[in-house]
C-alpha cells in the first residue's frame, strides 16, 4: 500500500475508536479516550501510525447527530464534511465502523449508511470492529452469532474483528488482566486494515462531492418531510448557500472551489 493511505474510523462516541486508534500505535498512547457523549459534532482528528511496515493516517470522527446535547445543524455539518474531504486529497482506502457489543443502537444503521453511501458513495470497502467483548470465551463467535442481525439492517461489511480495545486492570500478579486478549485483537485489527484497504484510494472531485453532500444530507435530515419538491429543493439551494458562505468566510475556500460547487448546486 502507498504511502498516505488513509483510514476513516467511525462510530458513536464511547464506541472505542480512540482506543482502537491508541492500540494500534504500538502502545503508544496518541488519542484522548472520551468518558462519553460530548455534544453533537462532526470533528476529526488524523494520527499518523505504523501498521505492520506500511504509514497510514488513521483518522477519528465523530458520527452526525451523536450525543444528547442536541443536533449539529445540516450547513455545519456539510463544512466538516468538506474539511475532512479536502485533508483526504490522497483519496480514503477504507472505512472501519467501530461500535460497542452486546446492543445495536437504532443510530448505527443510519451511521453505516452515511458513512458508505453518502460520504464514500459505495466506492471504498467497510469493515466492521465490535468491541468490548473481552469477557467473552470465544470474541469471533459473537459476530456469528448476530450477523443475521446486522444484515437485516442492511450492514454487510467486507471483514469483522471482534475484540477487546482494552487491557483491563492490573492484575494482582502482573500485567493487566486481558493482556492476552487485547494482544489477540492487535494482531486481528492490524491484520483486518492491511487485508481490506485499497491499493489505489478512492478520490472524488470536490465540487460534485459536494453537491452530492448537500443534498443527500438534507434528503437525510428530512425524513417525514411534506413539503412539494420546489419547496424541498430551495430548502436544498439554502443549505448550500449558507455553507458556501461559512466555507469561504470563515474557512478560506478558494472563490474558483466556491464558484464550481455553486455552479453544481444550480443543476440541482
């Protein structure tokens, strides 16, 4: 794989992605591990890490709509998207959807299908990481056990690592309790990245990707929407136009970027 592969973790917060992130870097620790929901933000933090010979840049985001502190509005969302995008000029190799065992909250569907069909449009391969199952005998037969599940809600990953992203506690004779394990899921998540990443990344212009952006996203935000398709597709143009005026206002969009996206959103 050539170097600047880039690796897209996903997730609720609490779902492990720090952790998984930390352990990947050869134990050492390089992202803050978040307690809990923080608010509702679509963030995203790169860490440039060895894995098995190969550089990659794994980055940590946060999902859309995540937390109880109420919602990201869809404009800012849509410049978060964009940021991340544009840090990602050499194209994404893989996405990897991390989430906590045993329960599948009603968010991950609607994550998987953000992350897959709108922000990579179904062109990069997804993984899926299950965490916290360092109790478990036997962590693979967790997935066995529940895939019919996840396929019922239309998640069907390329591979699976079920894991543990932590050590445990201090065992009274040395060492952490879930050595062993956490050990074991190393090897499996290293394994999973360097099996299923792409060769040649995916790489999307920025101004159709934007397009597609702004009007999946508010078709996603508006579900139970009654209003007529001239009222839905100004609310589309108003949304663009707000975040194009907060991408070149406040975040230094190039006018020539700003001008092609706006251009796209006229076709609309």
């Amino acid at each position: 794989m050539p170097t600047g592969t880039n690796i897209i973790l996903f997730g609720e917060t609490g779902s492990g992605k720090s952790s998984i992130v930390n352990m990947l870097s050869a134990n050492e620790r390089v992202a803050d591990i978040s307690s809990g929901a923080k608010g509702c933000t679509f963030k995203s933090h790169p860490f440039d890490i060895d894995i098995l010979g190969q550089p990659m840049t794994i980055w940590d985001t946060a999902g859309l709509d995540e937390g109880d502190a109420g919602s990201v509005s869809k404009s800012d969302a849509i410049i978060e998207l964009y940021k991340l995008v544009r840090n990602l000029s050499d194209g994404v190799s893989l996405l990897m959807f991390v989430m906590r065992a045993p329960r599948i909250k009603s968010s991950v569907p609607q994550n998987w299908k953000f992350f897959q069909e709108i922000i990579c449009q179904k062109k990069v391969p997804i993984v899926i990481a299950i965490t916290g199952l360092e109790q478990e005998e036997n962590m693979d037969q967790w997935w066995w056990d529940n895939k019919g599940t996840f396929q019922g809600y239309g998640i069907s990953p390329v591979g699976f690592a079920c894991i543990t992203a932590s050590r445990g506690k201090v065992h009274k004779r040395g060492g952490y309790v879930f050595d062993g394990e956490y050990e074991e899921s190393q090897k499996k998540v290293r394994g999973l990245i360097r099996s299923t990443a792409l060769v040649t990344p995916w790489r999307v212009p920025a101004a159709e990707w934007f397009k597609n952006i702004v009007y999946t996203t508010v078709e996603y935000e508006s579900n139970g929407w009654c209003g007529s398709k001239e009222v839905r597709r100004d609310h589309t143009k108003e949304v663009a136009g707000e975040a194009l005026q907060k991408l070149v206002g406040v975040y230094g969009m190039l006018d020539s970027d700003a001008a092609e996206m706006a251009g796209k959103m006229r076709s609309l």
